[in-house]
C-alpha cells in the first residue's frame, strides 16, 4: 500500500513538473484605458464622393458625343421632361436630395450634358465601362440605374428639367 501511494505522489509530482514552468499569452480583455499605438496604421484617405465630383470632360459612353445646349431653357420641353422624370424616375431620384440615387439637382455643374445623357440612355455599359459611373455604382450600395429605355428625345426633355433643378 505504501509503494502504491509512492507511486500516484511520483506522478502527481511528475505531473506538477511537467506542466508548470510554461508563461501562458494574456488574452488582451476590454478596457477603457487608451493605449499608444505600437504600430502606426496607414489610414485609409477618404475622397470625396462620386456624386459630389467634378468631372465636366467626360462625356460618358453611349450614342451621345456632342450636346450644344442654348442659353434659354425651353419651358416646354421642361414639362415634358418633369413628366417623364415623375413617371419613370421618382422610383429610384428624387430632385432635391440623395435616395436610391443621386439627385439630379444641379447635375450639370458636375457633369457634362453627354454624360448625364448617355447615363439616362445606355446605364448598362456607363456602369461597366465609365469609371465615374462604375464609383457611383458603388457609392449607392451597388443599386445599378435601371434602363428605362427612353428615347433620345425623352431623355433630352429630362436633361432639360435637369437645367431647372437649382
């Protein structure tokens, strides 16, 4: 009986020895204690967004290459292009601030009125192709504008309410 208890003892000491003498890692817990930053992260510069972007060359990528707008902006033309803005654009654009989509309102003083044309006519290969396009796409949670297939005239007309949007 005596030689069994020297034996469990032996290895419960044996035991003891072989797992003692190892430094256990200090899981790092919450705390409200700010700490200095060992290791100076680069940070991600933030740019402004697509939507507020200034970019008056790019014409876009569709049918249309050269738009020559007048002076005067035709109040015919305006109406039928706020009809066409309010029945096949409302859904996603609302005129006087950000939704699903950009809002229209003072577009032409950041974009040229090709693009914003070839935007409205051909939004599939803008957003394929366009880089401007492409970081709208992702600026608005990848929500991509919808073709309503309009024609150039429609399209004009919206372009021509877009004038008005100030």
């Amino acid at each position: 009986m005596k030689k069994a208890l020297n034996i469990v003892m032996a290895l419960c000491v044996s035991l003891l020895i072989s797992c003692g003498g190892k430094e256990e890692k200090k899981k790092e817990g919450f705390s409200y204690e700010k700490k200095a930053p060992t290791e100076q992260k680069a940070k991600k510069v933030e740019s402004e967004p697509a939507s507020k972007k200034v970019d008056l060359a790019n014409k876009g990528i569709g049918p249309i290459t050269s738009l020559e707008l007048p002076s005067d902006i035709d109040q015919t033309m305006v109406t039928h292009g706020a009809d066409v803005f309010k029945k096949m654009c409302t859904a996603c654009h609302r005129a006087d601030k950000k939704f699903i989509g950009p809002s229209p309102k003072n577009i032409l003083d950041r974009r040229s009125p090709e693009w914003v044309m070839n935007m409205i006519l051909n939004p599939d290969e803008m957003v394929q192709k366009d880089p401007l396009a492409k970081a709208l796409l992702i600026e608005f949670n990848g929500s991509p504008m919808a073709n309503q297939n309009l024609s150039e005239e429609d399209a004009r007309a919206v372009l021509e309410y877009f004038r008005t949007l100030k």
